[in-house]
C-alpha cells in the first residue's frame, strides 16, 4: 500500500503524538476497525482506523487519494479507545 502526508503535518504529529506519519507504514490492516470520520463536513471523505502497530493500538485518521492512503493523523490508542476496540 502507498502511504502519502503534507510533510508539515508530519512534523506537527511528531510533535504532539511522539510518531512520524511515515510509521503508517507498519500498520496492520488486518487488525484494524475502519469508521468514517464524520465530527465535522470535510472536502472529502475522512476515516479513522484504529489497529496495531507491532504490539500496540493506534489510531489513524487518513483519507484515501486514489492509490494512496494519505495519512492526516496517527498516534496512540487511549484508553477509552481501547476498551472500544476489544469490546467490538
């Protein structure tokens, strides 16, 4: 799969999340619990995806850009978000 970001925004998660966009790379689709990101009315579609990482959840809001996957946000799972994810 083809992983792309605005390399600002890069920087920007590192900063606030501790993890590069680029450790989108690792994520395991097959794991992962996809939903439609609809807080608020985006240009385009908005998903988040909440799967692991190696031995940790992460969640990871991305949109999809014909081949590509266009990362906008990855971090750590917080709790609540973990008690939703093994509830499911």
């Amino acid at each position: 799969m083809n992983y792309e970001f605005d390399p600002a925004k890069d920087e920007s998660n590192l900063d606030k999340h501790g993890l590069s966009l680029t450790d989108a790379e690792g994520f395991e689709w097959e794991t992962a619990i996809v939903r439609e990101d609809t807080r608020m009315k985006y240009a385009e579609p908005r998903f988040e995806a909440t799967g692991y990482i190696g031995d940790r959840l992460h969640v990871m809001i991305y949109c999809r850009r014909s081949d590509a996957v266009r990362v906008i946000s990855l971090r750590k799972a917080n709790k609540r978000e973990e008690k939703r994810y093994a509830e499911t």
